[in-house]
C-alpha cells in the first residue's frame, strides 16, 4: 500500500514484488559523476591550498560526510556480478498460480502445460568523478595530509552518496509498485497523529497483499522515529497499555515477522552550486515494505530488484594532457 499527503509528514507504505527488476550500474570510483558535494574541508583563513598544512590538526578530521552506517542501498538492492550488457528473464505471475486439469486417466496421457518468460535487454551506466590535486601539494615534504588518499576517500563517499540517492529515489518512485499495492495516509491516519493513527493495522493490511509477502522494511530516519514510539507500536511489541517508549529495529521485525529493517539516515545537499548548503534526508519521510532475495538474478529468482553490477570500483592517475601516470 502506498501512503502519500501533500503537507507535513509524508509517509508512504509500500508493498510489491517485480520479478528480476533490474538497476543501476557498475559504480566505480573516483570516475563517478551524480549528486552535488556534501562534503566540506575545515575551513581556514588565509588559506591558499585544499587543505592547511598544521602539524597539531593531523588528529581531527577535515570533513563532515555521512558515516557509512547511514547508507543502506547495498541492503536494500544487492549488488549482482553481471556482465556490461546482461539479460533478465521477466515472467508473467499468472503461470505459477493458473490450475490445470491435473486428472489423467488409465489409458490418457497428462495435460500439457507451456512455461515462457520474456527475455529483457539491459546494461550497466557507468558513473565517476575526477578532482584536480595541485602537484605542489602532491610534493610537498611538509604535507601533513596524503592530498591524493584524501581526494580519492571524498569521491568515493560522493559515489556512494549518489548511488544512495538513486535508489532511494527508485524505491520510493510511485511508478515502481503496482496501483494496487500503494496507499495514501492523510490527516489522522498519518503515524505523526499518534493518537488517531494506527499503524500496526496499516502495516499489517499492506503486507497481506502482494503475492510474495515483504520480507524488508524500509524507512527514512523521519519516519522510523515517530514509528518507532508511536504508542500502538509499542503497546504491540511490549504487550502492555503503556503510552510512551520506544522499540528496537528488532522488536519492529519481530512483531510484522521480517527479516530486517533498514533506515535510510544520510544527508544531501539540494541547493545548487554556490549556494548556501540546503541539507535533507536522502531517503525522505517515506516508508517501504519489500521482498528482496539476495540469491535472485538475471536469470532465476524473484525479488523487488538487485543491482547489476560489471566489475569492481577503479581509480587512477593523470595528468592534465589527459595522459596516465
């Protein structure tokens, strides 16, 4: 069920199933472009290079980022090997639950049945990011920073911002779940009202209705903390009539019966280039119910999507001229 309103909390119940959904792409390194910068340097005045050469701040660090706890689009859609270019074999549900006549009699022979799959092209996007690091910095005897370790350890927390930000952006995409598997709360049914909502009845509804029940649940931090205390809940999980407390992503899998929870809790910065920093939640007030098989790929299983990924991050060296070093 999807749950949607268009002022204050936007809370959005989600449950389906797509069989061998494909996403995304190989997501190397330092060669990745997507997603404006939330990482910032200390800054210092007076400063004339990327980062202050100052013996005694080697043991503080330079840069706000988001640790990599808050990011969760590993869980949430597994990376699978493939090749650049792959297939995916996309089947039609109604094969697996249409009854035929099964009788056979003592001198015929059994019904036959006819299996097929569409066959569905696709590929994996390459993204990156490149950083100029001055070779003065590079050579600098006094240098009490590794310029190039630096350079690299920020692209690649920007990659992995980006990748968060596009499946988020896929998970919580109306497009992505069937019309009948999307909800809208508004006014007193929203979990902000805890005390006309009851989210242990809409949560508990939306998972009896797809075909393959949500095994993952799926939260923006917002989200997950007016859940986590709404009183329903806790009364749920505690067994008592008490009005305030709160649960553990534990006690919430416990009480719908899945096998984990994940809560988006990282930061990005939507304001454009130059202008002052506009922070928000990657994974928004929204909520997700899903069933994810981290076996399943291209060619078997069945599960909410996986990304497809053709081999590992790089990250390389050149010059200006455009040549390797």
């Amino acid at each position: 069920m999807r749950i949607t309103k268009t002022s204050g909390f936007l809370f959005l119940t989600i449950a389906t199933i797509l069989c061998g959904a494909a996403f995304a792409g190989m997501t190397p390194p330092p060669d990745i472009g997507y997603g404006e910068s939330l990482l910032y340097g200390a800054a210092f005045a007076g400063a004339v290079r990327p980062f202050p050469v100052d013996p005694r701040l080697t043991a503080i660090a330079i840069a706000y980022r988001n640790p990599d706890i808050a990011l969760i689009a590993d869980d949430v859609l597994p990376r699978t090997p493939t090749d650049a270019e792959f297939k995916y074999l996309l089947f039609d549900k109604g094969q697996g639950f249409t009854v035929p006549d099964a009788k056979v009699g003592r001198k015929s022979m059994p019904n036959e049945v006819e299996f097929s799959a569409t066959e569905v092209q696709d590929k994996v996007v390459d993204y990156g990011l490149d950083d100029i690091v001055p070779n003065e910095d590079i050579e600098d005897d006094n240098q009490k920073t590794d310029p190039l370790g630096t350079s690299t350890a920020y692209l690649t927390n920007l990659v992995n911002l980006a990748r968060e930000q596009r499946v988020a952006n896929l998970v919580f995409n109306n497009a992505s779940f069937a019309t009948g598997n999307k909800t809208t709360l508004s006014g007193t049914s929203q979990w902000s009202d805890q005390v006309n909502s009851n989210p242990v009845n809409a949560i508990g509804d939306a998972l009896d209705v797809p075909v393959m029940r949500p095994n993952i649940a799926v939260f923006g931090q917002q989200t997950w903390t007016n859940l986590r205390r709404h009183p329903k809940i806790v009364q749920a999980v505690f067994g008592t009539d008490q009005g305030a407390g709160m649960v553990s992503r534990q006690h919430f899998a416990d009480l719908f019966e899945l096998q984990a929870v994940y809560v988006g809790q990282g930061f990005i910065n939507s304001a454009k280039k130059g202008q002052a920093v506009t922070l928000g939640r990657v994974w928004g007030k929204h909520a997700a119910f899903l069933y994810r098989d981290r076996a399943a790929g291209p060619q078997q299983g069945a599960t909410f999507g996986f990304t497809a990924q053709a081999g590992d991050k790089i990250a390389g060296l050149y010059d200006r001229r455009g040549n390797l070093i």
